[in-house]
C-alpha cells in the first residue's frame, strides 16, 4: 500500500493534494498568497490602511492583506467591498469621484501610499498603463507556447506579461488561440 504524504504545513495532518499542500492549506495559499495567511480579524485591513496613509514614507506601501485575481489589495469598506489603494485615496483626500480610477504613479498593483496615488479618468489610466508597458494588449504566439508549456503559476505568467490570470487560464485550456 502507498504511503499517503502529508501536507507541508506544520501541524496539519492531512493528505497532501496539490503542491505538497493539502487541499485547505493550497486554496489559502491561492487566496492569500500563503498557506497559512488570511484569518484577518474584522476592521484589521482598515486599522493597518489608516495607520499607513499617515507614514511620510517616500517608497511603496505594500497592502499585505487579500488581493484579487489580478493582484490588487482590496477591503471592505462601508459594506462594499473596494480597491485597497482606491480606499487609500478616498481615505486621504475624502472624496470618491465616480468613473475615476485610483492611478499608481510607481506602476505597482500592490502599492498603497496615496503619495504614489492619484484620481485619472479610465481612459488616462489605461494610457498611462500602455506608455509604461504595465499593460499589455496582445500576447503572441511566443508568450502562448511558453504559457503552455512552463510550470510556472498563471499569476507569475500574468504579472510578468501584464495580463490577467484569466487569460493565463483560457489560453491553457484553449479556449482563446486554438
């Protein structure tokens, strides 16, 4: 009979699935960015925001909490759920301007420092975006084989090709470039 291997976290006892990890441990992983991250207390993400918009710090300013698909920090906030570096701005400046975006001057996703942070219309965004090569608005056949043939994450491949997760996905399953 094989010998069941055990997740690679300390204390855990059960089987391993995917990663070394067993399956709770790998989906906190996924989520988190660590297999035993996440459990944040309620109001902690808010609490650390509003200490660290006040630092005088020049560098970045890097959300440690829950982030999305495409690598951005979010919370809650007043019942909703919001970019945490949006609510970084909101928070310093008061306001909350509808169809602006909370642009990042240091091209950093992460970042939370409204000193990197300004309100630029969607359409300014994207262009700052497409000029600083952070967005990427085609992929080619080259960037498919390699996606299709390493073993690296999809959200290692999306940040260095400045993609989305999701398309790392639909091009392994073939949905997009058959």
């Amino acid at each position: 009979m094989a010998e069941v291997k055990l997740c690679n976290v300390d204390g855990c006892s059960n089987a391993s699935h995917l990663k070394g990890l067993c399956n709770a441990h790998y989906l906190r992983a996924k989520r988190h960015g660590s297999p035993i991250g996440g459990g944040t207390g309620k109001g902690a993400p808010l609490a650390w925001l509003k200490a660290s918009i006040e630092s005088q710090t020049k560098d970045c300013v890097n959300w440690p909490f829950a982030k999305n698909g495409n690598g951005y920090g979010w919370a809650r906030y007043m019942g909703k759920r919001i970019g945490a570096h949006r609510l970084a701005l909101v928070l310093k400046t008061g306001i909350d301007p509808a169809g602006c975006d909370a642009a990042h001057s240091c091209h950093n996703r992460n970042c939370v420092n409204p000193t990197h942070l300004r309100w630029a219309g969607r359409s300014e965004n994207a262009l700052d975006r497409h000029f600083d090569g952070t967005m990427k608005t085609k992929i080619s056949k080259t960037d498919v084989q390699m996606i299709r043939t390493c073993n690296r994450s999809a959200k290692e491949l999306a940040e260095e090709l400045c993609v989305s997760n999701s398309l790392i996905y639909k091009v392994r399953s073939h949905r997009v470039w058959k």
